[in-house]
C-alpha cells in the first residue's frame, strides 16, 4: 500500500483547445493520470472537472501549472491511500521485434499488458491490427517465461495473461482423484485431455 495525491478543479470558462494543451503540459511535468469529467456547475452550466493524479512530491509544481494553464481559481486535494500489485516493466524480443511489456504479480500467476507505445509502433510497421500485435507479444512473452511443458493452461482475457504450472494444476487434479477413488468411482484418461477440465 502507498498513498497518492488527486487534485480536482471544475472549470466552465476554457476552451477545449485550453484544456487538451493542459493535459499534454500535466503529463509532462510528471503527472501520473490526467482526465476530465463532464459536470454542471452552478446556473446549469455545463463544464469539466479536471483530475491530476500525482506523488506528493509533484503536488505543488501541478497546481501551479493547473493555476497558470487555466481560468480557475481554486484547487481541491486529497491524499488517497491504494493498494497496488508488484510491478515492473520488462523488454522483451518478439518475432515481430523489441516490445516492452508489463509484468503483475499476484498470488497464482502473473498478469501481462504489453505497452500501447510498442504494440502501437509494431502495428504500423508490420501492417497488423492492435489486437493481434498485443496477443503476438502477450504469447511469446509467455513462452519465453514458461517453454512448452512447463504450463497447463493460460487465459488470456480483457489483456490479462494468467499463466498456471503444470505443478499447480497437477495438485489439484490428484486430489480430485483420490475423491473420486474413495466414492467408488473409477477414473480413466485418453489421450489429449485437458486437465483443466476435470
């Protein structure tokens, strides 16, 4: 768990010229999330409310970007405490090229999102959609990390890699074994079988 710092200002008078040149400019003075939000503001005005996630070590240098950039006049912040996965970015050698790649952990697996930058980049330069650049580079960051005989199964759904070890899965079909045994029924495999289908 770590804390971070979202500030929030509602703006009704910025063109949204203003407001997209703001969003380059937040980002590249280190915030790490800039949106807008459609609102209403007083005598039904319609408007955005401008969100900055940072550090606390960004706080200050933001709002004074946020109060120099735009027509506001206040600036609202709050201290936020998260809950974040290990993380950690890696680059990896695809058949289609360099790739970086974001490694999860969590308890049974890892999740991997390749970058948009290098899908995006690898997309054009090999004519491919997004979506089949990002599997291409999800796949065979998979089989590097676990070669062929080393993984069970893997769902890759919504972006998310989740790898499970044949160890793993082997377990748990042992144990549904033995209570098919003790219940008097008996178990038989065929070739090809899919254990995570038991």
């Amino acid at each position: 768990r770590d804390n971070i710092y979202k500030l929030e200002t509602n703006i009704d008078d910025c063109t949204g010229e203003v407001l997209g040149y703001v969003m380059e400019r937040l980002f590249e003075a280190g915030a790490r999330d800039v949106y807008y939000s459609p609102i209403y503001m007083k005598k039904n005005r319609p408007a955005y409310q401008l969100s900055v996630i940072c550090t606390e070590e960004r706080v200050s240098a933001l709002e004074k970007m946020i109060f120099k950039e735009t027509t506001t006049i206040g600036i609202r912040r709050q201290k936020i405490e998260r809950a974040v996965l290990k993380r950690e970015i890696q680059t990896v050698q695809t058949s289609l090229g360099t790739a970086k790649v974001k490694v999860c952990g969590i308890e049974d697996g890892d999740r991997v999102y390749p970058e948009y930058e290098s899908v995006r980049a690898l997309s054009r330069q090999h004519d491919k959609s997004y979506q089949e650049v990002y599997q291409i580079i999800a796949e065979e960051y998979k089989e590097k990390l676990y070669p062929s005989g080393h993984l069970a199964a893997h769902d890759l759904q919504a972006g998310m890699l989740r790898t499970i070890r044949y160890d793993e899965k082997c377990a748990a079909l042992f144990q549904k074994m033995k209570e098919c045994t003790k219940n008097g029924v008996a178990v038989a495999f065929s070739g090809g079988v899919d254990s995570s289908l038991l």
